[in-house]
C-alpha cells in the first residue's frame, strides 16, 4: 500500500475529529459501535460491558447470598436446598451472556483489527514523508555544498582579479613616475 506524501501541515493528525478519533482512524469510525447503533445494540452492549465490573459481581454476590440466607432460615421458602431455582436462573443468564460476551469480543477483534490496520497505514505514511524530508534534505544539502563551492570559486576569482588590479595600479604608477623623470 502506497499513501501520497503530504505537506508536514497536512500530515500531522488533529488533536481530535469526528467522534474523538484521529484523522487515520476516521475510514474506521463506523466499527466504534460493536453492536450496531439501534437501542437493542447499545443496550446489549451496555450488559456486556457490566458483567465484568465489580458492581455486578458485587450485586450478584449479594443477590445470591439473600436468596440462599431467606430460604435456608424459611422466612420465604420458595426454593428449598439444592436451589434448583436459583440454578435455573444462574443457568438462564449464562445462556444471555455467553453469546452476548462472545459477540463484544468478535466484534472487538475487528474493531482492534481495523484499528491496527489504520495505524500501520499511518505509520507508513509518516515513514514515506519522512524519507521525503531526507531526500529533500540531501538535496538541499547538496544545493548548498555547490553554492558554498561557487561561492569560494568566486571568491578566489576576485582575490586573483583585485591582485592582478594592485600590479596594474603598481605598474602605472611606476610608468606615470618614470615619464614624469
């Protein structure tokens, strides 16, 4: 992949774009929502997100412990020891968040993905302006080297020209002395 070098004002990314990304990421921008963006994908990507945080598994925690507390001491006995009930649900969430988690990280993966392919064009782009800069460097260098050697030809051209002028001057001067004698 070949990306046109542009002009260092033009190849600096801006601090921020469209949804806060970088100007490379922008082809990518429409993965940002790994669920799409109706109101079933956003809220089922929110419940993803939430099973691994320390409140669900706080809340769970104590969800659980309520459950088994109230029917082990028989103040509401709705589901008595093996907890068949409470299984039940542990095994009905599993089924929900098994392919929900799946998908958040499928989707991610290609998120990732299309992330890291943007960069590295990025950064094949920053590489090839770049080798631009230093060609146009040694070119420049090399530019001035060829002045600074005009520059000292010229110069020694005059220092040759302003002698040979002293000896003419120093010639006529001894002529115009000796004509006058």
């Amino acid at each position: 992949m070949t990306v046109e070098a542009t002009p260092i004002a033009e190849s600096r990314p801006p601090s921020g774009g469209r949804n806060g990304l970088h100007s490379f990421h922008l082809p990518h921008a429409h993965l940002s929502s790994p669920f799409g963006d109706d109101w079933f994908a956003l809220k089922a990507e929110a419940f993803a997100r939430f099973f691994g945080t320390p409140v669900f598994l706080v809340a769970q925690t104590v969800i659980v412990t309520v459950w088994i507390v109230i029917n082990v001491f028989g103040w509401l006995v709705f589901d008595t020891y093996p907890f068949i009930l409470l299984n039940l649900a542990f095994s009905l969430q599993a089924a929900y968040a098994a392919p929900l988690i799946l998908l958040a990280q499928t989707r991610q993966a290609d998120r990732d993905k299309a992330m890291a392919i943007s960069d590295a064009q990025h950064r094949e782009a920053l590489h090839e302006i770049t080798e631009e800069r230093q060609r146009a460097t040694a070119e420049q260098t090399a530019l001035l080297v060829q002045m600074l050697q005009q520059n000292t030809d010229l110069t020694k051209s005059m220092v040759a020209l302003a002698e040979r002028i002293e000896s003419l001057a120093v010639e006529l001067r001894n002529h115009i002395l000796q004509s006058n004698d």
